[in-house]
C-alpha cells in the first residue's frame, strides 16, 4: 500500500511528472540504500544544501524522490524571499522549510520545533548547511499564551498538541505566544504547519498581526476563524504558480492552496508580493527550473 501511494504521489507531483523516470529512481535508490547504509543519510537538496534524512521521515523523504515535496509552498518561499528577510518557520520539524531560508535564500529565520527528537533533527540540519548564523532556533510551542503543554512525540510529521484524552507518549514542552517570541521584529513570511493548532498561533499574534504584519502567510489550516481574522488584519487568499512565478487573488476564501499543498496562502499587498516572485532569480531542482 506505501508502494502505491508513494508511487502516485511522485507521478502527480509537478516536479516528478517532468521527471518521472529520475523520480522513480530515485525512490529505488532510496528504500535500498537506506536499508543498505542505515540511518541516517546526507541526501543533496536545493543548489548546495542537504538534508540529513531518516527513512522514517514521510516529508523529507518526500524532497529526496522529488526535489521539492511541498512544491508550490516551498518554490513561494524561494521566490518571495530575499537575502536578510526574516522568515518564521512554526513547526519546522527537520527544517526543509528553514534551510531553503536561510540557506538557499539567505534570508534569517525563526524556526520553531517543539519536539525534543525533531528539534534535534532541525539543529543537525542547520550546522551541516553552516546555516547557524542565519537561524534562531527555538524548542517551544507557539499558543496564545505563556506555559506548558502536552506534545505528541511518534507521529513524525503529525506530532501535535496533545488533548487530555490522547493516549500515546507525550513530552512536556514550553508554550509562548508569536507576539513574545517576536517582540516587534519585522517578518516578511510566516509558515504554520502545527497540526490543527493554528487558530492558538493565530491567536497569540494579534499585536503582531496588527503593528508588523509579514507580507504573507502559508497555513495548513483554513477555519473560519482564520479566514475572518486574517481577513480583518488585511490578508487575502490567493495561489501561486511557480513555473509561471504567477500570483492570483481567490475569488472565495477556502480551498487548497495549490496542485501540491493543503496549504492556503494568505498575502497582504499583492502588488509587492507579486512583483517580487516575479523578479526571482531562477532555482533549478533535479534539472527543472522554476
């Protein structure tokens, strides 16, 4: 069954169907050398950088058969930002996201991860990509408050806030608000990818939201809640389309964000938004440019 969702993943994928064969081989090469060589491995990303990646790892593995797993997401992240613009990656997990910031761009970035393995992961990722001086790295949960909470811890990817009734292995990890963690600074964009937790980040960023708003937001979540307060502080839905660097507004509020995410995107001033994916120097991955 992994066989064939995988399979499908990386044939409908807009990097994998340019580049099905190599795709594929890629999937080969991984599940036996992987086997062969054990965990982990230093696999090639974007331009320079690496990701050092575990078979257990459903994303990152995800960028080593196809280049890009959340393609349109992440080709908006290498477009939009620029040299010394300030990202905030909430739930970065191993880091793809914050290495094609900070390493790739050049921008700095916030990262976020609140568990203990995962943020060992994202911390080996910024010293092998010598991304350190580029990266402020913090283990902690992002709410509308200061605390502590209950975190799931094997569940990969899904890891989340875990609720009184959750039954799995848990850490106890800090909670803090954006609005703290942040103190004023200016951002450009914002990533949120925490597992159905993103109304308590919402939430905790009002005086961000309304005093140093970044020019975009990519959410995995789109609540009603989410929808009328990122519409009050100015934010409008759109999608993006990498291959032709194309931002368009959404009619209605809703739907996937794009051909390969879940994820909405949310931009405030389209016109800077637009013309600075479109002045982009080219990123070439696996031999497709973009």
């Amino acid at each position: 069954m992994a066989f064939i969702s995988t399979t499908r993943f990386i044939l409908s994928h807009p990097l994998g169907v340019r580049d099905r064969s190599g795709a594929l081989a890629r999937y080969l090469r991984w599940q036996l050398g992987s086997r062969l060589l054990g965990n982990p491995v230093v696999c090639p990303f974007v331009e320079s950088s690496v990701l050092i990646v575990e078979r257990s790892m459903t994303g990152a593995t995800g960028n080593v058969y196809v280049g890009l797993h959340e393609f349109c997401d992440m080709a908006f992240v290498l477009h939009v930002l620029r040299p010394n613009d300030m990202f905030v990656d909430i739930g970065a997990n191993i880091g793809s996201y914050t290495i094609l910031a900070a390493s790739v761009v050049g921008s700095q970035s916030i990262s976020i991860e609140p568990a203990k393995s995962t943020f060992k992961h994202l911390q080996r990722n910024v010293a092998i990509n010598d991304a350190a001086d580029k990266v402020e790295a913090h283990q902690c949960a992002i709410g509308r408050d200061s605390g502590v909470v209950k975190f799931s811890t094997e569940h990969d990817t899904t890891n989340r806030v875990a609720d009184e009734d959750f039954l799995g292995k848990v850490d106890e990890v800090r909670l803090q608000s954006l609005d703290t963690l942040l103190h004023g600074r200016q951002t450009l964009l914002w990533k949120i990818d925490v597992e159905g937790y993103e109304e308590e980040v919402i939430a905790g960023a009002d005086a961000t939201l309304r005093n140093q708003p970044p020019l975009a937001i990519l959410s995995e979540l789109a609540s009603p809640f989410l929808l009328r307060t990122l519409t009050e502080h100015g934010f409008q839905r759109a999608t993006y389309d990498p291959f032709k660097k194309r931002l368009e507004l959404l009619k209605e509020a809703g739907g996937a964000g794009g051909s390969s995410t879940p994820n909405q995107l949310w931009i405030r001033d389209f016109d800077t938004v637009a013309r600075r994916c479109s002045t982009s120097r080219l990123f070439t991955v696996n031999g497709v440019s973009f």
